[in-house]
C-alpha cells in the first residue's frame, strides 16, 4: 500500500557521525560531536514519526498498532540506525495510545536509562532535556497551523453542501470533515466569522494554555493573512511555501475525483477543474501561484510555480511527485519548512480529503 504521507517524514535531517575503536570508557567520535541535547532530540524527532505514524495506522485500520515495531514493519514510521542504536519505543496505551516512551540503551553516549516522554493528551515532551516549557511562539503556531485544516475542511463542506455549515465548526466536527488532537482543542477554540459570506477564522486561547484565556490569532478569508497574537500580519517564506503545498494537496483530491467520475486517467488541466468546481482556490493563492500538471502518457506530478506577485519573488517552484509521493523545491530542503509541514499534519488532518 502507498504511504501517502511519506513526504511529511523527510523533514529530519540527522547528522550521521563516523565511529572509530577507543577506549569504552571514553566517549566514541559520535558521541564527542553530539551533545546530550542533540542525543535527546533524536528521541524528540523520532516520537514525532511515531505519532504521525500512529495516527496513519489507525486512519488505515480503524484501530492502534500493537506496538512500534509493527508501525517499523509497515513503513508507517522509519527511524534512522544511529536512533536505534541510542533509544528504544514504546507506545502507552492503546485505543487510545496515551503516550510514547523513549528510553535510553547501554550504547547511547551519555548512558542508559534516560526516559523522554510524550503525552498525548497535553501534546508535551518531558524527561531527559526535553521538559522546556513551551514558548509563547510555540503555542502560537500551534493555533495557527491549526487553521489551515479548519479552512480546508470549510471548503469541502461548502463543495458538497453548497453552502456555509450552518452549526459553525461544530458541523465539521460531527460530519468528520474534520480531526483535531485533543491537546489543540484544549489550549483554543475555533470559530467562523460571518454570517451568509464567513469573512474569517478565529481561534481564542482558553484559559488552560499557559499564557492565558482570550489570546486571539484571525485568519482573513479575503486577504489570506493571518492577524493578532504574535501574528504581526506578516507571513514568512515558510508561510507561502506551506500554502502552495496545501493548494497542490487539494489539487491532487481534485484530479482523483475527476478520474472517479470520468474513469481511466483522462488529462485534464488545472484550469478545467477550477472551471468545472472540482478544484476550489482562492484569489490570493492563484495570484501568487502558477499550477499545473506534468508527465507525458499520464499525470506523474503537480507544481507550484510563483508568480511576480508573490512576496518573495517570481519561479519559487515546489513539486509533488506522484512516484514517490515527496515533495521537492522551494525551502524543502530546509529543516524549519519540513518541521512546519510535519508539525502541521501531527496536529491536525482533514477526515475527507485524506479519504479521496
């Protein structure tokens, strides 16, 4: 079966470090250019794959995986030999999975016995150089990655209702358009803004997030920018890059329900299926970005290409390829993009789209 969210895992970048015979007692090569927050972090990044692993699995099969190694078995989550040679995994729990567990094995540098955890109703690390507190920043884009599944999901229902969810996010919630981890939910509230044109996205800090009840973060419907808390209304490079590779996300649940209802894999062009309503974009996003399809006998890919009016300059191109299901380009071979793009999936995931 295709993992088709094997792209969201490329963004760990591990530093791999040779090894040479000394001493036992003395710390190895590996260890001598790694500090004990760099060791801990692997356990940090790896829960992560873990987690979306996890999630995957149990959107497949309607239940939890048994064990890591089961998750190992079916690719739904790949971690490095040097990680495996450091900590061992654990899941807490199951249906639901409370936590995942990190412990340290006899090679690990700095010694065995080192516990990094991960709770799942919080969404917090704790344990071994891992129980920083969370930034204000963090808790922040937590609301704002949040957002863009909201949006997502708001456009699917409007395709298929022709019209606004009357109920609000609610009506997303109980007709599974949409899934949220429980740990957003308890830091911020959701809302739509407007009445028979939505204007808005809202989300408002509850007083259980660790900075205080009434924090608000908008996201503009007409304008696409985000305002408020630690908002500024400024969006990045990661911003702009994330927003192509949502649209060629939506793009690609466009071209299969095209194929559904024409059958075979006819060729088809982004502007027919805007044209016809099976690809809805807004204004800003065509604006600031080119689309289209690429292969010869078939459609292999999508791309992004921008356009002059996008902040950040013209020929920014990202690309989906459908061989291997990665995607390649602008900022993807940065870490922080690749982080964005996993923390975002982790948090959140739109129920139907991942369905078609």
């Amino acid at each position: 079966m295709v993992r088709r969210i094997v792209w969201i895992f490329s963004f760990l970048i591990i530093m791999f470090c040779t090894t040479s015979c000394t001493d036992p007692e003395e710390p190895t090569e590996a260890s001598q250019s790694s500090s004990e927050q760099e060791i801990a972090d692997e356990a940090v990044k790896s829960i992560i794959l873990i987690f979306n692993g996890a999630r995957q699995y149990r959107q497949d099969y309607s239940e939890d995986p048994l064990d890591v190694s089961e998750l190992d078995t079916l690719e739904y989550s790949v971690i490095d030999e040097q990680t495996r040679n450091h900590w061992d995994f654990s899941l807490i729990g199951r249906n639901p999975i409370t936590g995942i567990v990190a412990v340290s094995k006899t090679e690990m540098p700095y010694g065995e016995g080192k516990i990094v955890s991960f709770s799942l109703q919080t969404g917090k690390f704790s344990g071994w150089f891992s129980d920083d507190p969370k930034s204000e920043s963090e808790f922040a884009g937590e609301a704002q990655r949040a957002i863009p599944a909201f949006y997502n999901a708001l456009n699917m229902y409007s395709r298929d209702f022709g019209e606004n969810p009357e109920g609000g996010v609610d009506d997303l919630f109980r007709l599974e358009y949409l899934r949220v981890v429980e740990w957003v939910l308890n830091d911020w509230e959701f809302s739509f803004e407007g009445d028979d044109t939505l204007t808005a996205i809202n989300a408002i800090s509850t007083p259980v997030m660790d900075y205080g009840a009434g924090k608000l973060i908008t996201f503009n419907l007409q304008t696409g920018r985000y305002s408020g808390w630690l908002s500024n209304n400024v969006k990045t490079e990661k911003d702009f890059s994330f927003e192509a590779q949502l649209s060629i996300s939506n793009l690609h649940n466009a071209l299969n329900l095209y194929r559904q209802d024409y059958g075979g894999s006819p060729f088809v062009s982004v502007k027919e299926l805007l044209e016809i309503g099976y690809f809805h974009s807004d204004e800003w996003v065509l604006n600031e970005w080119e689309f289209s399809f690429g292969g010869t006998d078939s459609i292999s890919g999508i791309s992004a290409i921008s356009t002059a009016q996008m902040k950040f300059g013209e020929g920014k191109t990202i690309h989906l390829d459908f061989s291997t299901w990665e995607y390649s380009g602008w900022l993807f071979n940065d870490e922080s993009i690749e982080l964005l793009v996993s923390v975002y999936i982790q948090y959140v995931q739109g129920a139907r789209a991942s369905d078609q």
